[in-house]
C-alpha cells in the first residue's frame, strides 16, 4: 500500500531496544542521548542531518512514538495499531534522503535525472518483530520538475524487503524481475496522479548490504513505469503498519545515489545564476503576486523555487508566482533561487516582503488559517485524504474549521483528528479538543476516508480560525 504521496516517554521495551542497537550508532565517539518524537508529524534529524526520521502517522490517531538512538539507528518504541490488512496502513516512519515534500535533507546529491543516474545503492539491517501486519519497505519518489512542494507527479518506485500478516502492495502483480540479483514479485498500478511500481522480495529477509537500488529503477525504467526524464528526488526506509508495530527497528541504514560522468564530457555542475529584481506585483487579504527577471544557465533553466521566510511553498516554471492561504494584514518575506536540468540550485534573489490586505471578518486578532488536502491513497472504489492546516495568524488559535464541496460526488464515511460532517457533496470539519490550539506558522493534519466514483477530484479548501 502507499504512504505518503503526517504524550508519552518511551516504554521500558524500548529503552531496551536502544541500548541493544548502541553497536550501530556510528564509528567513534560517545553513544548520542535518545531522541523520540510521538507527534503524527513529527521529525528528527538523524546523522548529522544527512537524513530526516519522519514518523509519518497518516492514517490513524492512536499513538506512535519514534526514537533516534544516534547514527543511523532508530527504532519505533511506541505503537500497537489495529487496522484491517485490506486497506491503507496506519503510519510509515521512515528515514529519509532527498527532498520529501520541500523539506530537503543537506548533501544528499538528489535530485538527479534518472536518465543522469550513475548509481544508487543502499544498506539496510533492521529489526523485525515476530507479531503485527507490516512491510519493510523502501519509498522511491520520481517527479517530472526537480522539485516540488507536493505530491509527486511521475513514478513512486516501492522496494519490499519483507513483509508479515499478510499485507499486500498496491495495484496488482503483473511480472517477475531478477533485478539487483534478487527475485522479486512486480506490482503496477496507477493512482490519480502518478504511477506505482512495487518490487517484492521473494523469500524476504532482515538485513541487505550494497542493494543496486538503480538496477531496481532501470527495470522500473524498461516497464515502462518511470519516465528516464524524469528526477529522483527523495529516498525513504521505512516500516509501513497496519497492526502492532512496536519494536520494528533498523539498526544501520546508508543510501547514497550519484549523477553518471559518461557521454559528452560528463555531469552538468554549474548552477544557473541568481534570478533578479524580485518584486511583490499584487497582494489580496489572502496571496501575494511575486514577479522576477529570469536566470541563465550553461544548460538550461528548467524551473524556480519560490521560499517564504526560507521554506519552499512551491515551483514555477515561468518568472512569477503567487502565493496564497495566507493571513490577511501580515508581511511575508520571500526569495527564489532557479533549478536547472541536472538539479543544480542557483544562490537566491533578493529578498522582498509582501504585506496582505486588511481582511474581513473571521476570527480575532491576528487569527487565520490556510488548508491544503492531499489524496494519499486511493483504490476502487475508495480514498484516504489528508488535510494539512496552517496558522497562518500571528497568535495561537482557539479553533479552526475546514470547508469544502466534493467536484465529483464522493462519499465521506469515517475522518480522524477531526470531527468531519457532510451534507450532499459539502463537507465541514472541525478541531477536536486537543488539536485546535495551533501556533503561529505550525500545522496539524487530520484526515477523511471516502468513496468515489468514476473520477476522485480533489476540492478547493477553505479554513477559518478562531
């Protein structure tokens, strides 16, 4: 299944499972103090940040906590899910490299064109309860464009290594591969805005060293399941869950990826230069007009990112953009920075700041709230979605409410972390007791299963703060 493309200390099990993958920490050096998060969405850095442990809880609000115990070890040592194996997991903690969803890890060499790949390999030694449904499974995202602050929209590429209680990956099984030097089972199938690949490892296992994840990919490449113009942009390693969960583990992890040096005089290297004269061309209560002069390049510019106070909210390919869900009488700083063919990033622009218009209405002082939704998983003839809500404010909220229409007639039937009611094809959703105090610039997520028919379009959301 797909995961995408979200309280207590940790139990005595597993302070015990940290101190059993002490060993695996790293070379030299002091065993680092654990670090656990049991936030849905929550993230730490692991390894000097050359990955993010994300606890990635998607599809379930009972809780799950993560622990980094140094190195690359980490260990989920809070979990005991109980969802049936026939439809989407609960959770997908994870290790990641690359960018996942904007959020970019430091030195990870990705993106690379896949057509640009010179080799990706990865080592893997996990721990693996007897008991619960889950898979151990990499998470390869493939996207058109460089970057993107959203959902991928080329190929996921999924690597089972094991899996128990029989849970299955999404699609159908329509081939064999002998890839990498392994037997695997292919599972295909296509979601509402990008393809699936999954490679089950027949017989399964526990630990793999040097795995050619590229060989991997160059089959996915020959099914024509990836598109070779197509990036790389972002690799995870993770346990996905439907029941129990406790105790999975990985004990050591690496995965490193390079761009080929072969045909023409090698890999392009040199960045675009910094685009220029970014200026604010307009602003609502709610968005921002951003325009700027373009950048050049040895190669060629393919896109721009667009950063507000140095986070990435999204790409253009053109020389403006506009931002929008945000609160109304507040100033927002901006910068781009310009992406070529081969990833390379360019230094940013200068820096502006746009100030919104008075707003009307909706909350008190400096209140205000923006809502995006993201279908994470869907089959025939349902769908999980995920809605993200930001404080968009300069003051902590009471209360938020997310509203929406249905463009194609789908079928609410259950939601967690909200309190989520339809009427026809509208839909309100409101904060339960404990998620609707959000500070300002943070989010929390809640999320809505349904049924559809014949198309699952996704609506345009609105958010009010109080």
């Amino acid at each position: 299944m797909v995961a995408l493309p979200k309280f207590k200390a940790a139990t005595a099990v597993a302070a015990l499972l940290a101190a059993l993958l002490i060993p695996f920490a790293g070379a030299g050096g002091a065993q680092a103090a654990d670090t656990t998060t049991c936030a849905p969405q929550g993230t730490l850095p692991v390894n000097n940040g050359e990955y993010t442990l994300q606890a990635n809880e998607w599809n379930s609000s009972l809780q799950q906590c993560v622990t980094s115990s140094g190195g690359t070890a980490w260990s989920v040592s809070t979990a005991n899910f109980n969802l049936g194996t026939s439809g989407a997991p609960a959770t997908y903690p994870s290790l990641y490299k690359g960018c996942h969803w904007g959020a970019c890890t430091t030195g990870s060499n990705l993106p690379i064109q896949i057509s640009s790949l010179g080799s990706a390999t990865s080592s893997w030694s996990t721990v693996q309860p007897a008991s619960g449904a889950y898979d151990v499974a990499y998470d390869l995202w493939i996207n058109s464009t460089p970057t993107t602050a959203g959902q991928p929209d080329g190929t996921e590429i999924m690597i089972w290594l094991n899996s128990r209680g029989g849970v299955q990956p999404f699609g159908s099984q329509t081939g064999t591969s002998s890839a990498a030097g392994h037997s695997w089972n292919v599972w295909t199938g296509q979601q509402t805005s990008w393809k699936i690949i999954s490679y089950v490892l027949q017989g399964g296992g526990t630990s793999f060293s040097n795995l050619d994840v590229k060989a991997l990919i160059n089959d996915a490449v020959s099914r024509g399941s990836v598109n070779p113009a197509h990036y790389l942009i972002d690799a995870e390693a993770g346990f996905e869950i439907w029941q129990g969960g406790q105790g999975l583990a990985t004990s050591s992890f690496s995965f490193n990826a390079t761009s080929g040096t072969g045909g023409g005089g090698g890999g392009d290297t040199q960045p675009p230069t910094a685009p220029s004269n970014l200026a604010v061309s307009g602003t609502t209560s709610s968005s921002a007009a951003l325009s700027w002069t373009g950048s050049t390049d040895n190669v060629g510019v393919t896109g721009y990112n667009v950063y507000r106070g140095g986070t990435l909210v999204g790409t253009a390919t053109g020389t403006s953009y506009t931002d929008t869900g945000l609160s109304a009488s507040t100033g927002y700083s901006y910068t781009v920075k310009a992406v070529d063919a081969a990833g390379n990033l360019s230094a940013a622009s200068n820096s502006v700041t746009a100030t919104t218009q008075a707003g009307s209405g909706g909350g008190g002082s400096g209140s205000g709230c923006a809502a995006s939704l993201a279908v994470t998983n869907q089959w025939n003839p349902g769908f999980t979605d995920t809605v993200t809500v930001t404080n968009r404010g300069t003051s902590a909220t009471h209360g938020w409410t997310v509203t929406w229409t249905w463009p194609n007639g789908q079928q609410e039937t259950s939601a967690w972390n909200a309190a989520v009611s339809q009427s026809g094809s509208a839909v309100t959703a409101t904060n339960l007791s404990y998620n609707g105090a959000v500070a300002p610039g943070a989010s929390t997520t809640f999320g809505v299963q349904g049924s559809w028919s014949g198309s699952n379009g996704v609506p345009s959301l609105s958010c009010t703060a109080s």
